[in-house]
C-alpha cells in the first residue's frame, strides 16, 4: 500500500508505525540519531529526516510542537508532500494558532492534514481500541485529506471529514475534554443534592433532636436520600422540558422563528439530553433505595414493634380501602414513570436513535417525555395525597421538601397545557414552517 | 469544496445552506424573489433561478413537489448537471409516481438524485442530529449519485446507496412511518392485556363483590396488572419462537426450504425482534411491581392481621420445607429469566449484534432465547405448583388466568422438543441446507 | 451497475444474487448444469463456467473448497478478472494454508480478493441482517480489493479492509468462533461458582444436618447463590484491576515500557472488558436475588415468628441505632456501587464508547471503576461487620465465605494505594512517557 514516513520515533511514532506495518505499509522511520533509535517495529527503516522525507510523498509529524524548528531546513524536500499533523496540547487553547495552522507556516509547500490526534499510542499498541476509533481530519488540500482518510481507514479507524484547516484548533482541543456538555447538568444536581440534602436534615435529623432529644443520624444513609434522589430527578426531569416551552413563548412574542434564542437558552436546550440522563440516574437510585426498604433494619424492627403493640392493645385495624388505593396508585404511576423513563434512556443510545427517523424520534423524547413527566408528578401528588393540607407537615413552617418538588413540574405542566390549546397552537405551528 | 447551487430560500434551503458554508462550500441560492429573501446565512448569494444555475453543476430542490411547475423553463440550463431532489409528502404514497422520478420526467436532461428527504430542517440549525444521520441516497446516475453522497459524508451524515432512482418512494416513505415493524406486536400485546384484565377482573373483583360483597377494587392498580403483565409477556416470548416452529414444519412438509412461506408467516418472523423487545418490557413491568409488593400498604397490613391473628390464636404454624422450596424454586426460575431475557435484549441493541458475528448471534438468540422460555415456563408451572389441579381455583369455572396463559409456552416447547429428536433434526438439516 | 459472475447455484450462490440483482446488478451464475440450475432468482442468466466467465471481469466463486478442482481449466479465461473467493471452513485452521491462498495458487492469473465470508446466506434471504454486517475483505490487489468493497457497500453492507490476502485465514477462521474472549471470564467465573457453592453448602447445608439434624436444603435455591454471585462479582472485580497494577509493578521493576508483558499478562488485561461484564452480570443477580428477599416464604415466616415469639414472651426490643446505622450504610455503600457498575457497563456498549474520547474513556473506566471497587469492598466490610472477629463465625473451622471474598480486592486496593503515592506514581509516568 505504499511507503510511509514517520517523522519522530516517540511513544506514538512507535505505535503508529508498527499498527501501519501490520496492516501492509511500508514504513520509513525520520529520527534526529537514526542509529540510536531502538526498540523500533521490526521492518522498519530509521534515516535522517530529509533521507526519510525523500522515501516517501506523505510524511508524519510525530514530534511535540515544541520541537517543530527543525522543519525550516526541509521544507525543499517537503514541497508538494502531504504532511499529517498529530499533535496535542497540554491545555485548551494553549496557543494561539494551533498546531497545525503553525505548521503550515513553518512548511508553506506542504500540503497540512490534521489528524490522528484523538487516537492514544498505548491503545494503539495494545490493540484495545475501546473508546472512539473516530479520526477527525481537515485541511485545505482536498486530495491530501482524502489519502489520509484512506489511510485511516485501512488501519481500522473512521475518518470523519471536518473541513478547511481552521477546524484544527477544534480537533486539537478535542481530547483534552472532559464530558463538556455534562458539565452544566453535574453542576445542577450537586447544588440540588446539596440543598435538599441539608433541608431534610434540617427537618428530618436536627428538628427531632431539638424537639425530643431523639437520635435519627442514621436517616442520613438512606432515608434522606430517598427524598433528595426522587426530587432532583423530578426537578431535572421538569428542566429538560421548560426550556421547550419558554422557546415556544420567546417565538410566539417576536412572531418569527428566524431569530436566535439568547445564548442561555441555546446552551440550554443543548444538553437536555444530559440533564434528562442524568435525572434517569437519579430516577434509578431512588427506585433501588426503595425498593431496598423491606430489608432494612430500622423499618423491620418499627413493623414488628408495630405488629406487636397492635397485639397487646388488641385493638382491630380495619383495611381502608381508599389508602390502599392511594397506596397502590401512587406506586403504580410510579412504575409506569420509570419504565417510559428507562425507553428514553434507550432511545438515547446513540446506536438506537440512529435506527429511527426523526418521526419516531420526536415521538418517543417529545411526546412519551411529556407523558413521563405527568406520571412522575402525579406519582409524587399522590403521594403527598392527604398530608399536603394538613398544617403538621410544617416544622420551623419549612413544609415537606416534595410539595417543593413538585413546584416546577406542575408549572411546566401548565404552561404546556395552555401552549397546545388549539389557538396558540396552530400559530406556533405557523410560526415555526416559516410563513411569517 | 466547490460551488453547489440551492433552489428555494425555505426553511430547509436556508438550514442546508447554513451547514454548507460551514463545512466549506459557496452557496448560491436561486429564488424567486432575489432581492426579497432575507434571513439568509452570511457568504450566500442569492440570485434567480437561471443564474444561480449556471454557476454550479450541482443543484439541490428545496421546494415542495407542489412549485415543481417553475422547471420546465429551466430545462436548458440543467442539462447534464445533478439535480438532488430533498422533497417529503405529507402522507405516505400522496402520489403515483415518487416525486423524484417525477422530477426526472420534468427535467429529463439532468441527473436526478433523491437525497436527504430524511434530515430534518430543526435538526440541522440547532446542531442536535440524535436521531439518525442516515441519509438514503439514489438515483440512475453512479457518478451523480457519488457526488451527493460526497456532499452528505462532508456534512457529517451517512449516506447510504439505495440503488436506481426506483428505490425513490421507498425512501420517500421512510420519514413518515411511525414505527411499522412496532405495529403488529403492539397490538397484539394491547389486545391480550385487555382480554387478560378483564379476565382476571372478573375474578378477583367482581366475583368476590357478587358473593360477598367484599370492594377489592383496589386490585386494579397493581395486584391485576401484575397478572396481566407477566401473563402477556411470557405469550409473546412464546409466539416469539412459533413462527420458526411454524416455518420448520412447513419445510419438513413440502420437502424443500425453496418455496416462500405464506406471507403472515413472513411478517410474523420479521418481527420477532419487537415482539420480543415488547415482551421484555412486560417481563421487566412484572419483576418492579414484583419487588414492590413488600411496601404495599394491602400486603403490610394483611401480614400485620395474619401475625396477630395467629399470636392471639396461639397458634404454631410450623416451617414446611417443601413450602420453601416449591417458593424459593420459582422464584430463583424467574430471576434466571429475566437475566436471560435481558441478555437477549441487549445482545439486539444494534452496536452490540454489529460486534458479533452469526454463530454467536444465533447462540445467544436462539439458544439462550429457549433457555429464556424454558425458565420463564418453569416459573410458572412451579408457581402454580399445587393449586394446578384443585378445583377451588375455578370462580364461575373460568380457571386461573396463568392456566391459559400456559397453553401457548407449553405447546411451542413440546414442539421443539419433537423437532431436535436426531431424526427429524437430521432431515430438517438436510432440507435446509439446500440438499433437495 | 455493471455485471458480476457467480460460480456457483447452491445456497449462498442463489442469496447474494438475488440480494445483488434487488440492487441494480445483473448477475450471470455459472454453473455445471446450466440446464438443470433451476430456482433461481428471476432474471439472472445460467450458464457454463466459461460463458459466464466472459461476460463479467468479476467473478464470485460460491462453492466449497474441496470443490475448487475444476478452476484450473478455467485459469485463461479468468486471468486479470477479480476473482472473489467467500468460502468458510468447519473447522478453525482445517487446511495448512486459507482457501483464498489456495484458491490464489489455482488460478495465479487472477485478482484474488477475500470478502462476505461472515455473510450468512440465509440472512441475506430474509432480509434480517440482524448480527454483524461487517465484510472483512483482503487481497493483494488494491484496485481489485476496492471494486468488492464497493459491492458490499452497495449491498448495505460493512467492508472492512484487512490488508493483503495473508489475513485471509484470519478472516476465515472468525465465523467459526463462539465468544473467544469471552471464554476464559466463564470458565474463571464458572469455578468460582461452584468453588463457593461447595463452599458454602458445606457451611449452611451439611454442618447444621450433621449438627442438628436440621434440613435447610431450601437454601440452595436462594440464599446461598445469593452468596456465591455477590462474591464470584467482587473478585472478578478485583480481577479486572489487578493486571493493571502487575503491569505496572513490572514496568517498575523493569524500568521500561518496551518490553512486552508475559503472554498471560497480555491475554488477561486483553479480556478485562469481558471480565467486567461478567462480574456486573453476576452482581446484577446479587440485586434481584437480594430485593426478592421479603417475598420469600422463609423470611416471612421466620418475621412472624419471630414478632409473635417478643409478642408473648413480652420483651421489648429496643431500637439500636448502631445496628440502624451499620444496616443502612452497607445498603447504601452496595447501591452506589452498584449504580457506578451500571455505568462502566453503559460505557461498554460499543455506540457509547465510541463517542467518548480516550480522556473521557479512561476517567469513566480506571477512575470511576476504582471507586466501584472501593464502594463493593467496603459494602462487603461494612456488612460483615463485627460479625468479623467473632469465633462463631467458624464452622468447622471454615471461616464465612465473605471473609475469603476480600482478600484479593483489598489486596488490590492496597497496592494500588502504594502505586499512587507520589514518589512511585512519577517514576511510573516518567516511564510510560517513553523517557528511559
Ligand atoms: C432519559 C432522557 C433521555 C433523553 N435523551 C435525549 C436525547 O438523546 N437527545 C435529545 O435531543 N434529547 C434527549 N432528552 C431530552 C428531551 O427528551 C428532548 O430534548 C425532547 O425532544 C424535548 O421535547 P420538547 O417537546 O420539549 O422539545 P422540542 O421538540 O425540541 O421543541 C422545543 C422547542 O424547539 C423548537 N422547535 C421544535 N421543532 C421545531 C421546528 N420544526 N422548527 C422550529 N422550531 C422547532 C420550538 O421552539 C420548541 O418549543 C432526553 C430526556 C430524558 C429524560
Ligand atoms: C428480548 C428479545 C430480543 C430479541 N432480539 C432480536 C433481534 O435483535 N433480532 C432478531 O432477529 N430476533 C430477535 N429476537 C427474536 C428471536 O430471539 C430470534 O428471532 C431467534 O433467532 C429465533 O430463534 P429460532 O430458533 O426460533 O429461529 P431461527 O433461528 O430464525 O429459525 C427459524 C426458522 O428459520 C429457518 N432457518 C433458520 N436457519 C436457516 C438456514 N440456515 N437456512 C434456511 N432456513 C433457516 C428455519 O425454518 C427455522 O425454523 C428477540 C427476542 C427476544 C425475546
Ligand atoms: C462493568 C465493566 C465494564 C468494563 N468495560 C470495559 C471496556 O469496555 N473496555 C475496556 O477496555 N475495559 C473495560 N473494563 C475493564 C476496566 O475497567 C478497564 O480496563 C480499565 O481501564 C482498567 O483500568 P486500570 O486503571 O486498571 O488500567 P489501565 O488504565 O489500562 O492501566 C493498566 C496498565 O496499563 C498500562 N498503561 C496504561 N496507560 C498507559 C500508557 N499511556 N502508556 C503505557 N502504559 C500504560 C500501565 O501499565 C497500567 O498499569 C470494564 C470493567 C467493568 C467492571
Ligand atoms: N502519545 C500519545 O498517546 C499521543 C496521542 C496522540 C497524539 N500524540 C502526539 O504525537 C506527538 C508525539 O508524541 P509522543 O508521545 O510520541 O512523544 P515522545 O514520546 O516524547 O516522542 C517525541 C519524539 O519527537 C522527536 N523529536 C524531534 N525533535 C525533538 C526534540 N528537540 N526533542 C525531543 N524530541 C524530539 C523524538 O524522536 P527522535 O529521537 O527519533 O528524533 C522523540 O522521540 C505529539 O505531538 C503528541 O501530541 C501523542
Ligand atoms: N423542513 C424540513 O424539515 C424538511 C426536511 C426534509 C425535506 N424537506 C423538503 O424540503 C422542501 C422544502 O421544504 P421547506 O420546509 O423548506 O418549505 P418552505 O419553507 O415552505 O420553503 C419552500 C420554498 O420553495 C420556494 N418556492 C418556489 N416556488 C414556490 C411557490 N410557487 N410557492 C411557494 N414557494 C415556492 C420558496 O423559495 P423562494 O421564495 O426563494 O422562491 C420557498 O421558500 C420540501 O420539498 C420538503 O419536503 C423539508
Ligand atoms: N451458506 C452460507 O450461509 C454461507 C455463508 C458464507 C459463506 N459460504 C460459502 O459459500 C460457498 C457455497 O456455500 P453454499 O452454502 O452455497 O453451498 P451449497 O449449497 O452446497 O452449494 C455449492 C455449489 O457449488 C457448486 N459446485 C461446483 N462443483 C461442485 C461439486 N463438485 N460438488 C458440489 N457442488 C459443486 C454447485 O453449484 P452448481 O450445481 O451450479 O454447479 C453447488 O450448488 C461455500 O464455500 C461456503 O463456505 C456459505
Ligand atoms: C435499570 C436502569 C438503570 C439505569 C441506569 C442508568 C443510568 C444512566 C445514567 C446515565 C448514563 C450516562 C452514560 C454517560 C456516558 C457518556 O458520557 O456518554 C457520552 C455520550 C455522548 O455524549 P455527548 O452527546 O455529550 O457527546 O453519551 C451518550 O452516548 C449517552 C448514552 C447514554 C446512554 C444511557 C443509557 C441508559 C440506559 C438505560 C438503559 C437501560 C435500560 C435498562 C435497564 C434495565
Ligand atoms: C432493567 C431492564 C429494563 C429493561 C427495560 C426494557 C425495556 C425494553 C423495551 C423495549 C425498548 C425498545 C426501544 C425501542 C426503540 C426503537 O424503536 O428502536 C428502533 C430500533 C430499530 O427498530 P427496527 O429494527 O424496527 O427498525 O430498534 C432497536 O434498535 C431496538 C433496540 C432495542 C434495545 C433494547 C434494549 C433493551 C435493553 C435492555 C437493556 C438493558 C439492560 C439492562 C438492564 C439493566
Ligand atoms: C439492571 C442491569 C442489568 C444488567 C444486566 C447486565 C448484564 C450484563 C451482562 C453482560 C452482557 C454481555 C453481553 C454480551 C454480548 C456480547 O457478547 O457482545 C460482544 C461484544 C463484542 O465483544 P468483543 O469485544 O469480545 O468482541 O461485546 C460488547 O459489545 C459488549 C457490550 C456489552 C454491553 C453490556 C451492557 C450492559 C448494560 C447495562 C446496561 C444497562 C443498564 C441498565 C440498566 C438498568
Ligand atoms: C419503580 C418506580 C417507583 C417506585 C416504586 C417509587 C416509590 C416511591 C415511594 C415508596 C415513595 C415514598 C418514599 C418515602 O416514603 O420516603 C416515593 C416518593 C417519591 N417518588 Fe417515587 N417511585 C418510583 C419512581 C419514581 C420516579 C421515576 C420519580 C420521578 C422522578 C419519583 C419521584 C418521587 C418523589 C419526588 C417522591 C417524594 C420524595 C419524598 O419527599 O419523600 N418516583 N416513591
Ligand atoms: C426477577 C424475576 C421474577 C420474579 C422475582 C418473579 C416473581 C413472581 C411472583 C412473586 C409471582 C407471583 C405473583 C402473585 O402472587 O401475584 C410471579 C408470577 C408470575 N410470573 Fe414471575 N417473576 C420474575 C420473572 C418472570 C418472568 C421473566 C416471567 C416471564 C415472562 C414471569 C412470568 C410470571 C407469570 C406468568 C406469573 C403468573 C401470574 C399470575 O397469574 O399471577 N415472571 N412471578
Ligand atoms: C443494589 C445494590 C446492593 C444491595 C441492595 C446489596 C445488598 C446486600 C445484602 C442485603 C447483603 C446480605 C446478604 C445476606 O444477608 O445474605 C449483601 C451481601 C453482599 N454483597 Fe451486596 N448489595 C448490593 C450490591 C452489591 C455489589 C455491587 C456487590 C459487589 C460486587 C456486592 C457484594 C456483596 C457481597 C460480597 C456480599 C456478602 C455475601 C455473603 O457472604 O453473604 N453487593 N448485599
């Protein structure tokens, strides 16, 4: 398949160079000490750089940008080659210009390609190449970027095309991300977490101990996070869908949908998804927790002193059918809730939405979210059933932390409610196709 | 990357555009009111029809099929360029004819390509493209067809080469389904959860209302559902693996696999998939409202009585070990299951049954989806266990819903079991591998 | 599309013409009977071998290998033609040397190229190309190599390239292959299982028989899988993160990365993945088998006698809330963990990672999978308790299998514990940085 030329012998020089042997390549080695270099892939040439460089019409750069001054001196022979740039930086936006862009000033007759950064020398030579096998290439050679990509393609990786060469300081920065668009959500639910956390303590640990000297620290472990889990997942659940509906509000006020939505609301709707999987975790940690409350000790020992105080007073208790039904109703829309959470989960793989068109798509997150969204508040209403009027709920006047909860969800609620009667709705609709 | 021409300044024209520019082409747009069209992306051109034509030999619709009327004219300067045709109906075979191979007829000189019908709009200005990327390609011309398909690949899409520009309805067709192949097994299941509901309300409410008057409506939220539930779900796993029993006796039969099966049979395999992803969710509905009968305020309250009740009594009730195993038993059976089952249904996810190859897809699909049934039966039948034959479990002679829901597991297994007898296996084998 | 040659009409022949023909090819079969070839996909020709041979410059030879004999005749007529060989084997290396070099040494006139050997004939009949749609396609002619990759993507297939036709037996061999990687976690697991089934059946089973004549066979079923899956999952646990520290150990005591591992080292950190999903099956298990808990006929009954024994005997109980405490928090610590391995698993799935970057990647899987680590242990500790050091613990001098459970991850927790303190953890990056 032709000769190769690696400029650099490095941990990545290496790497590469041996992959490429392996996959039918001929590879011919740059180094500064050509006699030095050890440890090389066996078939493997070593030269001096412009030795190299003249074996071959496309070379890689596999040295630190740092180290890039020994280019000058070659750019005679490099003239007219393709020349692959695959280097990092410690830090986003270290430079100014990025790497490749200097390059192509060093070496002006060459044509630059950025790629291979992404792809880690160790999973390169220990043949586990689990994360992404996708290659992001650019560059303003057209022909250039189309070997590379072959190349990529043949040593097994998925060259994605990503234009002119102004792309670079994006590819560049890319590996050196660290789940960006997770951020924001991450950030939410801690300060949420964080907040109820200290709420319900307030009124479930510090009230008690103040009141009546009793000791319940031990809620911290799991009955407290029982509250804090299911509520922040209520919250973020309702936060996945109020930025929807206040687009829909800022496009009915300006009348057109041809202008741009505040870069808040932008960022917003942009990780919806996160937040909304996010909240899935959160959803799921609250099912385990109570689903594990049969076998805790506290809540054995409280039935069986129950069971037995009932025994010894000899008093009847009768079965009240209205609290079983409330019972059983609020565990069954529950349920429900979780089970159309998990599909959106699903349907969030990226391997299953790219199975479906947009059609179905919008269906399942548009239309089975919303539907999620009502059966978890109604879940979390019926569950405060009675309770929520009855003044004993307030302690220091802080009410049960669900009926806080629950303030958001029902807003979103309403206000989706009032968007789709059939007035606004069809000029929305109007709206949005564009007839303004 | 070259000029590529857009006709019609719509919702549509402007977001290709917009994603154009950025990946590196020039734009000119072609309008029927030049001058009035605003909004558009910064670097466009916007020029009549004509002209815009001409200053690209690649031109993409974005007008509805409907303004097709405006082409005629235009004839002379489309001859021999690609003409991508991006338009949807509103319902699903609108016309005779695709609108692309009507547009061939309008247009005869130029390359008709149909593409990107199956983006949408939304999706390419706001940068969210969850769901597919697949862009569906044809078209009678090979070259014209790469073009378009070089074009999707630079936009970050996957083309996908569907053939000649008869495969244009098909594709047309595809964004307005709503998930077809989900079709049959919804129903299917949406019909035995009624049928079973009713059934086991009738029964368990107003059967004891008739004969004591006792209210038990309170079953219906999750005591009901949770017969309903693990009942359809075993039937569909069961008519899972019919259709292949089914179409293994048809061929033992007629003596040959060379005939097509009946076309229900057909459909039926074709969707085995769903059906069993529907089945799973059932399976997986059961097992949470299994796990929740513990916090069940009905469960609680009828444990609390029954302790009373026997400590007032002074009562011994002693341990029966059979008890315990015959509850342990199913118990762990049905746990086995549903490991299995969703073994099977992550082994469907599409990135996972890409990574496998036939041998082992079949493994897991066909034997481990036996093993799954086998277990979710014996669940069953030792749930059943004694109360099978006793005649108390007959209300109004209608026997326990799991009886019924039995018959089809129980049949589909007897089946297979005489189908892999060697004899019959042998010349199964034998018809299948083409050996007539 | 141009014409292609099949030799061949048996069962593989008659699919992939029929599936060719549906994309715009026109297929010419060759075959030994032309006259008696009946079956056949409409509007394919049949004819002798060298008529069809002659009338397309791409020939696809689906017959088996041992059939190959009659080629050499034919060896004029195929010089310079593609000659595209998918035969499989029913064994892994039957043959000295792979059936595409062997098919190559027949006819040294042709292009021999390797391809749709992991296509199953019946998939490509039924349309449900459900597993893998990856070709794996190699030969030594690149041109050649090329035209079939363009086929199969016609096809809506996957082609890979492999390099030259040295990987044809590589490629032959991997439709025989059942879960190679997956074999040495089952068999590992497989003997932890029943290690500790043994183990632990002796313990709860044999010694109270032999002590106290009592029958606890019923603890088969549920209590003790019930230790033995918790268990089995915590040291493959730690049996995933283990070679990773060996692997530095000896990179320490080396002073290089250059050298490669022991074979053993190799092959084990190559089925780490596999190990990892193995264990969270068996904790997955460890979750269900614990959340049926309270349903069991056993824990009932035991409950209230339990209650009805303090009922009598009048006692009271007092609430303990160290004991409340300890419950909780090992429930809490075995649920976060849980959740952690939920994720490394969600991480797996090929779409996931392939979205991910390495640093991304990495974090999730080493760093997050440490923490799950650290939560399991301790879960295990917390639950063991005092119950620890406690002499009753022994029978017959058999400590609680738990107990045997922590000593290969705390082993692991500890030496990764001594890796990461500063000192040692820069040596070991200045070594894997490559700087000898
Ligand atoms: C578990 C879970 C997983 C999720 N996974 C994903 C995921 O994978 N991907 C994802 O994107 N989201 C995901 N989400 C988030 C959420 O479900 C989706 O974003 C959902 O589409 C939002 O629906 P919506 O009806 O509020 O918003 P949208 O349908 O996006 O509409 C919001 C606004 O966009 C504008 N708009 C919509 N359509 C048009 C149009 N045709 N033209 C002009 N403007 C338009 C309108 O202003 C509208 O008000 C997930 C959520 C959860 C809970
Ligand atoms: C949770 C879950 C998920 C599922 N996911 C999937 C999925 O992703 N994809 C999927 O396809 N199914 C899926 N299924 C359905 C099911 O598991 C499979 O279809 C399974 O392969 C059926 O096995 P079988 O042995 O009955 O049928 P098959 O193996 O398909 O055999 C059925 C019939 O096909 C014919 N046949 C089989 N092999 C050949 C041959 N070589 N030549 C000629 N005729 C042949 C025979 O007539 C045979 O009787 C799923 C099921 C469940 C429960
Ligand atoms: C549920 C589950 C799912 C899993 N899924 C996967 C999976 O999909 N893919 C997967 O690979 N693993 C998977 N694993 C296994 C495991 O999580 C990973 O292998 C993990 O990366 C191991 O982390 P580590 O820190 O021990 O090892 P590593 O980070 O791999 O380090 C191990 C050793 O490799 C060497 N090393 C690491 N980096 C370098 C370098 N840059 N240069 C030279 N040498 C280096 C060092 O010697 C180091 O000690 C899974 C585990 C579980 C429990
Ligand atoms: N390692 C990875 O996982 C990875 C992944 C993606 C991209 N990259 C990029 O690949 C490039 C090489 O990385 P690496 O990890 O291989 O680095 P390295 O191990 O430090 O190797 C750098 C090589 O550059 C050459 N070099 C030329 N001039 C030099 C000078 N003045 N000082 C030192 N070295 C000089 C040396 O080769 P000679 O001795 O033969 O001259 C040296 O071996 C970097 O740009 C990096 O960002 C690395
Ligand atoms: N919107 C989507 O999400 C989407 C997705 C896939 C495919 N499509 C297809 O793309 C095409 C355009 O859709 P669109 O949503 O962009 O529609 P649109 O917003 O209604 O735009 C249609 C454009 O067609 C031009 N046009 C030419 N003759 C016309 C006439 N007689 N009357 C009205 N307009 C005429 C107009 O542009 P000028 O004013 O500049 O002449 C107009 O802006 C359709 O075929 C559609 O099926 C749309
Ligand atoms: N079946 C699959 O799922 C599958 C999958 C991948 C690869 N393959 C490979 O495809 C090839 C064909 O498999 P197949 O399943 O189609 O086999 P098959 O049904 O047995 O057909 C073999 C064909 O080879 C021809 N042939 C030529 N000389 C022959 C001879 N001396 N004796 C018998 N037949 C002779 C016959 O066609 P004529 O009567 O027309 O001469 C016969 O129909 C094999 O190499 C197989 O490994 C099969
Ligand atoms: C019983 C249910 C258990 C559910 C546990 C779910 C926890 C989910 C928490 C979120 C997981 C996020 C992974 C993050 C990895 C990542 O960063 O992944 C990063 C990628 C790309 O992210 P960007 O789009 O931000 O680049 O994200 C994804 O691809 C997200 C895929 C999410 C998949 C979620 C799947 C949930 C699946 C539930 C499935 C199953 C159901 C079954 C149940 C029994
Ligand atoms: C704890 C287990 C929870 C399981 C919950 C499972 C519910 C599954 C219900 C079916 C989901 C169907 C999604 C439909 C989307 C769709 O239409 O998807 C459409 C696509 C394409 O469909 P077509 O083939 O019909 O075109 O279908 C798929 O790709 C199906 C993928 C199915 C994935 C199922 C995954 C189940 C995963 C279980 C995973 C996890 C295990 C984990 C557990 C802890
Ligand atoms: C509630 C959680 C339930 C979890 C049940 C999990 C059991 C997992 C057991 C391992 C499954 C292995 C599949 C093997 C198929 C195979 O061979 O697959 C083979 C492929 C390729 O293997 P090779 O790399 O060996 O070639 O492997 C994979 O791609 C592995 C993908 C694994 C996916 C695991 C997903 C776990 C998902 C958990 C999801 C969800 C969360 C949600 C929960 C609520
Ligand atoms: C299997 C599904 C579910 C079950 C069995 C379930 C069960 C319960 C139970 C028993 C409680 C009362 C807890 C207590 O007494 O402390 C509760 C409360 C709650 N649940 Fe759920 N739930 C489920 C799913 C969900 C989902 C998906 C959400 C939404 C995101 C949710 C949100 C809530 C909220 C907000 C509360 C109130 C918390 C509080 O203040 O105590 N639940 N749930
Ligand atoms: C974790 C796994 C499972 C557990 C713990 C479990 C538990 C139970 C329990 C406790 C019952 C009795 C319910 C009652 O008394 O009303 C039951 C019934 C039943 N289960 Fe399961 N089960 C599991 C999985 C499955 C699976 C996978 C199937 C098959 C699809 C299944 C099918 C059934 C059926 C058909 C019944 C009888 C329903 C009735 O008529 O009451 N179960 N199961
Ligand atoms: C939802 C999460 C979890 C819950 C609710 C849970 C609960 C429990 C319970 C109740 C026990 C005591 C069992 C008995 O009394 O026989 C236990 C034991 C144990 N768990 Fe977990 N666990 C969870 C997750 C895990 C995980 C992820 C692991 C690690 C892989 C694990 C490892 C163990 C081990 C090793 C034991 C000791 C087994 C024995 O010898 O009895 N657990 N767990």
């Amino acid at each position: 398949q032709g000769v190769v030329c690696i400029f650099g012998t490095g941990d990545f020089g290496k790497s590469l160079g041996l992959k490429m042997l392996q996959c039918g390549y001929s590879i011919v080695f740059g180094s500064r000490n050509p006699q030095v270099s050890s440890l090389l892939p066996r078939g493997a040439e070593v030269l001096s750089y412009s030795e190299a460089a003249s074996k071959s019409d496309i070379i890689i750069l596999a040295t630190h940008r740092e180290h890039y001054d020994f280019l000058p001196e070659l750019v005679d022979c490099l003239k007219g080659k393709v020349l692959v740039d695959v280097s990092n930086n410690l830090k986003i936006n270290q430079y100014p210009e990025s790497n490749a862009e200097y390059l192509a000033q060093l070496v002006p007759g060459a044509h630059v390609v950025k790629a291979f950064n992404t792809i880690s020398a160790w999973a390169l030579q220990s043949g586990t190449l689990d994360a992404s096998r996708q290659v992001f290439v650019c560059g303003n050679d057209s022909k250039a970027k189309h070997r590379v990509m072959d190349i990529a393609r043949t040593l097994g990786l998925t060259p994605l095309d990503q234009g002119s060469l102004m792309a670079a300081s994006e590819i560049e920065n890319y590996p050196l991300q660290l789940f960006p668009m997770w951020r924001f959500p991450f950030y939410l639910s801690s300060v949420l977490c964080v907040f109820f956390f200290v709420y319900c303590a307030i009124r479930e640990v510090i009230y008690p101990y103040v009141n009546g000297k009793t000791d319940a620290t031990f809620r911290l472990a799991i009955s407290i996070p029982n509250r804090v889990f299911p509520i922040t997942a209520l919250i973020l659940l309702a936060l996945v869908y109020l930025p929807g509906i206040l687009a829909a509000i800022l496009q009915l006020y300006r009348g057109t949908k041809y202008r741009r939505f505040p870069n808040w609301l932008d960022h917003w709707m942009l990780c919806r998804k996160q937040l909304g999987l996010v909240a899935l975790g959160f959803a799921f940690l609250h099912v385990i927790y109570t689903l594990v409350i049969p076998i805790r000790y506290y809540v054995r020992w409280r039935l069986r002193n129950a069971t037995i105080t009932q025994a010894l007073s000899n008093k009847d208790s009768p079965f009240i059918t209205s609290y079983a039904w409330i019972n059983d109703s609020y565990l069954a829309l529950g349920i429900l809730g979780f089970f159309l959470f998990l599909l959106l989960g699903v349907t969030s793989l990226p391997s299953v939405s790219n199975m479906v068109n947009w059609r179905e798509f919008r269906f399942v997150q548009s239309k089975l979210g919303y539907l999620t969204l009502v059966l978890c508040t109604a879940h979390t209403l019926v569950y405060g059933g009675k309770r929520f009027l009855s003044p004993s709920i307030l302690r220091w006047s802080l009410p049960s932390a669900y009926i806080l909860a629950l303030i958001i969800p029902c807003a979103v609620l309403v206000l989706k409610f009032i968007l789709i009667m059939p007035c606004i709705d069809n000029t929305l609709t109007r709206i949005r196709q564009g007839w303004e």
